[in-house]
C-alpha cells in the first residue's frame, strides 16, 4: 500500500521542539453551448466539492440557475476571477455542468466525500531537559535562540538586521494549516486583518479562526516564525523580523489542501493588501494535475486565475518545489501518491504537461531547498527551468552538518503554544525566499511584484550546479544538474540573499 505523502512540503524528518520555559519536545514530522433540458439529477448519499469556472465578471445568473437544476449548492462565488465553489451529491454534477453556456471547465476538488478522511504525522512528543537549552550561549545582539539558526548567515540575513529589519507597512500572508498568533515571537508582528480561514472555499472572519487546532500541524505556525519572528529579546529571529504576517488557514483538520480553500486564500490575500505570500505545500488530491483531464484541468485553472488575480493586485507569490527529489523538468515522472484522500494509483505522468499547483504555476516563484553546506538538500524537487531561487531548508545532519554552535541541520521555528523546534523540507525553503522578498518591497516600496522579483533573481548568488551529485556517499550520483552557474536546474539563479535585499 502506497503511504500519502504530507501535503504539506517537509522532509520525513522527526522535528525538534523546544517548549518557552525550559525544555525541548521533539514533535513528529505538494466548446460551450445552449443549456441542455434539465436532466435526471443522480444523487448520492454524500456530497462532493467542486469548482465551476466561468468568464470573470460575466453575467453567472444562467449558470447559477443551472448549478441549482443539477443539484449543486453555491458555497461562494468569486466574480472577480470567474470561479464558482459548489457543493453537490449529483455524481454527474461536473459533466452536467460543463454542457452549460458560459461554463468554461468544471471539476471536483477531491475524490473523497466531504469532509475528507486523513492520515496521520509519525511520532510522539518527547520533552527534554532543562539542560539541553543550557548549551545554547546566547549572542550580545541577538535572540537567544540565534546562535542556532545556520540558515540566516546562509542567506546574509544576519548582516541584512544590521541595515534594515524591514518595514511593518509589508505583509507576508502564510497560505497553510494555520498561524498561533498567540505565540510571543509572532504576536509582535501579526497583521490580524489580514488573516482567515479558508478552508471550505468562504472566508471566516471569526477571532482566531486561522489558528490551527490543538491536534492539527504546526506547520503553518513553523513558517510563519522563519519569516518574520519578532527580534524581541525571545526565542528565535525571522528572516525579516520587521515585517508583517498574516496566517490565511487553507488545510482541513486532516491536512488536506483543497482547491476551494486555496482559491479563497489568494483572492483574500489580493484584497487585504498583501505584499507576499508563501505557499508551502501542493494542492490535493492530485500531486500533479493533468490538463487532458477534465476535472484536474479544472483545478489549474482555478488556482491559476486566484494567484494571478493575487499578483495583479501586488502579491508576489512564493511557493516550494516538493520533497521527493524529482526532476520537474523530465520527461515523465512516475506520481505513486494519486488522489491522495481516497486510493492512489502510480501513474506515469509529463510534468510539462501535469502541474504541481501552485508550484508551477505562471508567474509563482519556485523555491528549491539547500542544507547546511549549501547543496542541493537531498530531497528537494530540482529541474532546469521550474526552479528560480534556492533558500536553506535544512537536510539530515549526516549528509550536511552545520557549524558550531548551531547543532541540527534542520531549520528553528516556532511552534504553536510558545514553543520553537526544528523542521526541514522546501517548506522551510519557500520561507526563507518570502522574507527575502518582503525586505525587497521594504527597501522599494513602490515597486511591483514584476520589479520584486527581478531583484530576488538579479541579487541571489548565483551558485554553481554540484557534478556529481552524490549526497549519501555512496558512489552513486543521486540527482543531475543542469545549466550554468548563474541559471540552472537545482538553484535557479541562485542563492537568496537577503543583505543584498537591504542594500541594492
């Protein structure tokens, strides 16, 4: 039996955590025509989610009116970009729908019933002595935590704090399980007004909402800490600790990463002011979604209009490229882990073809991950062309093992309930690259999402490909890169950095 992956973009790593006060938990780890005569609805017993697409800021009281006769709810409807959320148990809701005039595609969201079943992380908390944190010697100018954190002298944020902490008029929304903004080194910094929760396609506003449950992943809460963890005397410091975030929740309580919810979480982002925001995750239930599909070409066209409509109103999108070591600009890929919430199947599939969303999407700023020497981490997606930037997300300490006194090739959060610890993947990643670019519009704050990215491009170190690629040691090359120093298919055009993005 196939195990799901993790929606979310971490390694199968065993994170570390460390509680307030005195101790250390370790916490366990992508043609129209004429409306048909209505037809006999089929219905079942359970309902399924959907999104119907439609020409953005057209006329929709046809296809409303269809969407009814064939048995669909409307949950929302997002007029500025033409997407539709539907709730139907019609079992031929979506090709019903497609024959509509005016209905450009249509697709369930998922293959499971609503709401979705789940699997679980690996692993029990295990809490360590008062001890532990006696070895970490804090620095005159620095968080406590700071002496462990490899990552910002990876990317010259250290230096980058001497010059600019960056701006609080910038906010970086993390699209993802949800944000404690309780915790004592987000609390400084969170934007409430831009936060929601998402997760059924139609944004809550209730207080609180976007916070992830007690039994829910700290994953969103992890992120948000590596962008903008307050430089406040407590605990760890963010990339850019200046800036804003906001926490927009997208995953059900099982973890699954819906379209409808995704879709929500870049149309609110657009219309709250957001200057970046971070994805890391990929959107189920498909790993990639194929456009000769006609569901899953829904779902990329759903997803695409949300974050070109978040772009076009002055977000620069950053997402990470995925933990399994792909090649994203191969020929084929064999997906093992399709639909993840009901039964997957191995498919063989044309990334060029079949998208990771948002990851491959036009316009997104892909994110692949290095550890602590600097290499490609041994499980980063990689390929010539989908990659545009490389950022610390950590790797097993036996394959890159970081300078004293920093101890875990791993990447410091923080973690709901006033706690900090360790994770690692291109989640991690796509953080780093996030705060990079909210210290960009600190520093320009007139310029563009199109001018922001060129200067997270034109000012990371470009970073030559490793040949061979042999992290394990063990003979074996384990992944091929591809291009020059300045472009290619494990850094993109190279390495964020971030003092660089206080100074140019």
């Amino acid at each position: 039996m196939t195990v799901p992956h993790p929606r979310y973009r971490r390694a199968l790593v065993i994170p570390v955590g460390m509680a307030m006060a005195t101790s250390l938990a370790f916490l366990p780890g992508a043609t129209a025509s004429a409306a048909p005569a209505p037809a006999p609805v089929t219905t079942g017993t359970t309902s399924f989610s959907h999104v119907v697409n439609v020409r953005p800021g057209s006329d929709t009281g046809q296809v409303k009116k269809a969407i009814a006769r064939a048995g669909g709810t409307i949950v929302m409807s997002y007029h500025q970009i033409g997407v539709i959320v539907v709730h139907s148990a019609n079992a031929d809701f979506a090709r019903t729908i497609r024959k509509v005039r005016g209905v450009e595609s249509a697709g369930a969201t998922r293959t499971a019933p609503l709401p979705a079943q789940s699997t679980t992380d690996v692993g029990t908390p295990k809490v360590l002595t008062a001890g532990d944190l006696a070895d970490v010697e804090a620095v005159e100018g620095q968080d406590p935590l700071q002496p462990l954190q490899w990552d910002l002298p990876a990317i010259k944020a250290d230096k980058a704090h001497e010059k600019s902490l960056g701006s609080d008029k910038v906010t970086v929304a993390v699209i993802d399980t949800g944000v404690d903004d309780t915790h004592p080194d987000i609390a400084p910094n969170f934007d409430r007004e831009a936060s929601v929760n998402c997760v059924t396609g139609k944004p809550d506003t209730t207080d609180g909402a976007w916070r992830p449950g007690a039994a829910e992943s700290p994953h969103g809460t992890h992120v948000a800490g590596e962008i903008a963890a307050a430089k406040n005397g407590v605990g760890m410091t963010g990339v850019a600790p200046g800036v804003k975030v906001s926490g927009i929740k997208v995953s059900t309580p099982a973890g699954f990463f819906y379209t409808e919810a995704v879709v929500c979480g870049f149309v609110w982002a657009a219309e709250h002011g957001v200057d970046v925001t971070n994805n890391s995750y990929y959107t189920d239930p498909w790993y990639f979604n194929c456009k000769n599909d006609p569901d899953q070409k829904a779902l990329v066209e759903a997803i695409t209009r949300a974050s070109r409509y978040a772009e076009r109103k002055g977000a620069v999108n950053v997402a990470a490229a995925g933990n399994e070591n792909y090649d994203l600009a191969a020929d084929e890929i064999t997906d093992p882990v399709s639909p993840n919430d009901s039964t997957p199947t191995d498919r063989v599939i044309d990334p060029s073809e079949c998208y990771d969303i948002p990851t491959q999407l036009p316009g997104i700023v892909t994110v692949a991950s290095t550890g602590a020497k600097g290499l490609k981490s041994s499980f980063s997606n990689h390929g010539l062309g989908v990659i545009d930037i490389a950022a610390p997300g950590g790797d097993s300490t036996a394959y890159q093992t970081p300078a004293p006194p920093a101890t875990s090739g791993l990447i410091l959060g923080t973690l709901p309930g006033g706690r900090w610890g360790y994770m690692a993947g291109t989640s991690m990643a796509s953080p780093h690259v996030a705060g990079v670019a909210a210290l960009i519009k600190s520093t320009h704050p007139y310029a563009p999402p199109a001018l922001v990215k060129a200067l997270l491009y034109a000012e990371a170190d470009g970073t030559a490909c490793t040949d061979p690629y042999d992290i394990d040691g063990d003979g074996k090359v384990d992944a091929v890169c591809e291009g020059p120093k300045n472009y290619n298919g494990f850094y993109g055009w190279g390495t964020a950095d971030a003092l660089d993005a206080v100074t140019r």
